[in-house]
C-alpha cells in the first residue's frame, strides 16, 4: 500500500513539474545579477577595492561585538574585578584594531 502512495506521490510531482514549467525564456531574467551593476556591460570593469575593504572591516568588527554577548552573560560566575579586566583588554584591541586601520588609511575614501 504505500508503494502505491509513494508512486502516485511521485507521478504527481514530475506532473507538476512539466506542467507549471514555463516555456518563455527571457534573456534578461536567465543574465546573472550582481550588486546593481548592468549586466550587459563589462565584466572586467575596474573597480575599486575600498568597497570590499570597507566590507570586511565592517564584519570583523561586527563578529567582535558578537563576542560582547557570552562576556556579559559571564558576569555571573567571576568577580568584577576579573570582568573588568577582561572587558578592557577587549575594548583595548578593539580600538587599536581601529587605531591602525585608520593610520593604513583604509578607512579614508579616496577615488
């Protein structure tokens, strides 16, 4: 009995596939899409850097604050002293991470 079911449940899905499939093909709907750039242009275009630099600081420093959440929580098992410390050395390198992205100057926008 649930041969049957599983036959028909097949039939079913490969009929419906065949079915809804639609037979117009637009050129533009199959050409990829990427960050709002036309796609009939160019695909090796220059183009600049700073975007995906500015990205990636973006993450690391939001992947840090991330890591702000299981320090908080652990306020409850050491003392305040220990929370203190550790809350300051990770803020410390925090902003020395910053300190030195901004002496490199990647966080300038230059053309």
């Amino acid at each position: 009995m649930s041969m049957i079911i599983m036959a028909i449940c097949n039939i079913l899905i490969i009929l419906s596939s065949i079915i809804s499939k639609k037979s117009f093909i637009d050129r533009e709907k199959s050409s990829p899409f990427e960050c709002g750039f036309d796609p009939k242009s160019s695909s090796r275009m220059p183009f600049s850097l700073h975007f995906f630099l500015i990205a990636v600081i973006f993450l690391i420093f939001d992947v840090e604050i991330t890591l702000l959440i299981p320090i908080i929580m652990s306020i409850k098992i050491s003392s305040m002293l220990n929370f203190n410390l550790i809350i300051f050395f990770f803020i410390f390198i925090l902003l020395f991470g910053l300190y030195y992205e901004w002496k490199k100057g990647a966080l300038t926008w230059t053309k």
